[in-house]
C-alpha cells in the first residue's frame, strides 16, 4: 500500500490545481521482487479515486485466485475494502465493503465462519 504521503513531485509540477495530479492518494503497487538480484519492478499500480485516500495504514494481499485485496482503512468517509481484477489488462472490482466513520487495519476476509458454508 503507498499511501503517498510525503510525495515528491517533479519540478514545475504543483498538486491539486486543475488539470494537475492530486497531493494526495493512495495506490497499490504490484511489484516482482528478485531477491538475489535485489531488484524490484513495478508490473502494476491501481489508483482508486482520491477520495479512497488513506492518510494512515491499510494492506494489500494477493489471493489464491490472483486478485488482489486492498484496505483503504483511513477513508474520510471510513473504511473501503476492495477486492480487484486485472486478469483483463484493466481493473475490475470484484467485491467492496465499506465501514462508514471506521478505520479498519489489517482486514483479513474469510470464505465463512460456518463449515461447509460457501458464499
């Protein structure tokens, strides 16, 4: 999760005024990792509205089926919890819940609390 805050821009690039970038929100930026090489690369990055900016906290997992899960936890508005697609080349959300006047941190969804139970 990259909140974004305490972003840098480049120069002569100021946020917020029209047709310029946001100060702030939040993305979640899917890397590949190599260890060994001690390298990271950026295979993609979803920028929700800024009004999911989460000026604290959140996560993001990548399930079992290859989407991924995000926790916007400190929404203005409350807690958004997204889950995403990409598998078409662009994102495509699958599931959300919304907390409203909540923050939520570390959000773990679970298939059920009830054994053979499938939703």
């Amino acid at each position: 999760m990259d909140n974004g805050d305490d972003r840098q821009f480049p120069a002569g690039v100021q946020c917020d005024p029209p047709g310029q970038p946001p100060c702030h929100y939040s993305r979640v930026p899917v890397l590949e990792v190599d260890e060994n090489a001690m390298t990271a690369t950026l295979l993609s990055s979803y920028r929700p509205n800024p009004d999911l900016y989460s000026y604290f906290g959140g996560n993001v997992d990548q399930l079992a089926d290859g989407n991924i899960e995000a926790d916007f936890c400190a929404v203005q508005s409350g807690a958004t919890i997204q889950e995403f697609s990409e598998s078409t080349g662009t994102t495509q959300i699958v599931w959300q819940a919304v907390t409203p006047k909540a923050a939520q941190f570390r959000v773990q969804r679970l298939s059920s609390l009830y054994s053979g139970i499938q939703w």
